[in-house]
C-alpha cells in the first residue's frame, strides 16, 4: 500500500481531533443565558451555566461578580440542590432612585460552595432580578472557578469592540433598547421564558457547531483524496 494515502489518512484524522478539541475547548466556557436582555427589564431570571473542564478535578466553588457600576436590582438567588449560596452587598457609589425610592446597596458577589460539577458535567445557577439598569449596553459578569485541585480559574477578560474572543471571556449579557419599553408599559421577562431562552440559544450553538465542524471536516477530507488521487493518476500515467 503506497505510503501516500496513508499519509492522507493521517493529516484527515489530525485535523478533525484539532477541530473538535478546539471546539471542545470553546464550549467549556462559563456562560450567562439569555445572551441579551431589554434595557431596564423587569422581574427576569439569568442563569450562569458551570462546565467542568478538567479531565481529574471536579469544581468545588464558583463564584460570580455582579458589576456595581450598573446595578442589577432585587436579585434573589435560586436554591441549588447540594450547593450553599454566599450573597454580598455592596454600597453604591451612585445610588439609584426607583418609584419604590432610592436603592442605595446592591448584590455585588454570589459564591456558591459545598456542591460539586464532575469532569464532563455542568450545573446551572439561577439568578433573579427585580431590574436591569437601562443606562448601558452591556453587563459584564466576572467568575472564578475552583476546582478540587486548588486551581482556579478566572473568568475575567473582557474582549475589546471588534477584537477576537479572549481565551477566559466573562460572562457577557448585551442589552437592547428594543422592547424596552412598549406604549410606556415596561417589558416584563419571566423566569420561565429566560429559562428557555437559555436552553434554546445553547442547544441552537451547539447544533450549528457541529454541523460547521462536520463540513470542515468533509471538506477537508475531499480536498486531500483529491490530491492522493491525481497524484497516483499521474504515476500510473508516467
């Protein structure tokens, strides 16, 4: 059997482990669901998905930051089967006035211990808020992940306009003005459509990855064959 096609075979089956480690490496990202959310919407729920990605270590605690610069308001922790939830307040620098009166403290951090996420598992934390602030155009959620080993990681960079997605992205939620407002009524968002939403947007990304890899793949596959065959062509033509 001449050594070519068998060369052929190899860079195949190199090229599909690159792509879907990579691809692997990508979904092991700490996310927050839905990926967008109106400006100054009302009684909504975020949820902040966990993967474990280490092969040897399960993750023992996460832990997110709420930014304080645009403060969620009224958030409330849903209870998580085996985990403990550790919810800090922080006083605002600018406080903010409601028709409830003035907010002057906000959830700044929630720590969650005592659970635990085994290698190739996930867990997702619900978060509800009474309102998102509607002077900004994103919200930025900083996480650090430990695992039993003692490492931690953090999720912490945030990518510039424009730039490439950094290797530990934060969390990110973008807010939109549409909706935001219809006739003078604020737009409410459930619980349980966030919940969706989650899941949709998830399981939509990840059927779209693989359907991308696989035509990677194939096409990566055709292209080589092609050249083994003209090759071999061309030797039994000389």
């Amino acid at each position: 059997m001449s050594s070519t096609p068998r060369r052929a075979g190899a860079v195949i089956t190199l090229a599909a482990v690159g792509v879907l480690t990579a691809a692997g490496a990508a979904s092991a990202h700490v996310t927050v669901h839905p990926e967008s959310y109106a400006r100054g919407a009302t009684d909504g729920t975020l949820t902040f998905r966990v993967p474990d990605e280490e092969d040897s270590a399960s993750t023992t605690e996460v832990q997110f930051f709420l930014p304080t610069d645009h403060p969620l308001l009224g958030v409330l922790v849903a209870p998580r089967d085996g985990w403990s939830a550790k919810v800090t307040d922080t006083r605002l620098k600018t406080p903010v006035k409601t028709d409830d009166g003035t907010i002057t403290d906000a959830v700044s951090e929630i720590t969650w211990t005592g659970g635990k996420i085994g290698a190739g598992q996930y867990e997702d934390f619900d978060v509800a808020f009474g309102q998102l602030p509607d002077d900004t155009g994103r919200l930025a959620f900083k996480a650090l992940q430990t695992y039993s080993d003692g490492k931690t990681v953090r999720w912490i960079e945030e990518a510039a306009q424009g730039d490439e997605e950094p290797e530990n992205p934060a969390p990110v939620v973008k807010l939109t003005a549409e909706g935001a407002e219809e006739g003078g009524t604020t737009v409410t968002t459930t619980a349980t459509s966030s919940k969706a939403a989650a899941d949709s947007s998830d399981s939509t990304a990840r059927g779209l990855g693989v359907a991308g890899l696989t035509v990677g793949v194939l096409g990566l596959a055709a292209a080589v064959f092609a050249v083994v065959r003209t090759r071999s062509t061309g030797s039994r033509d000389a």
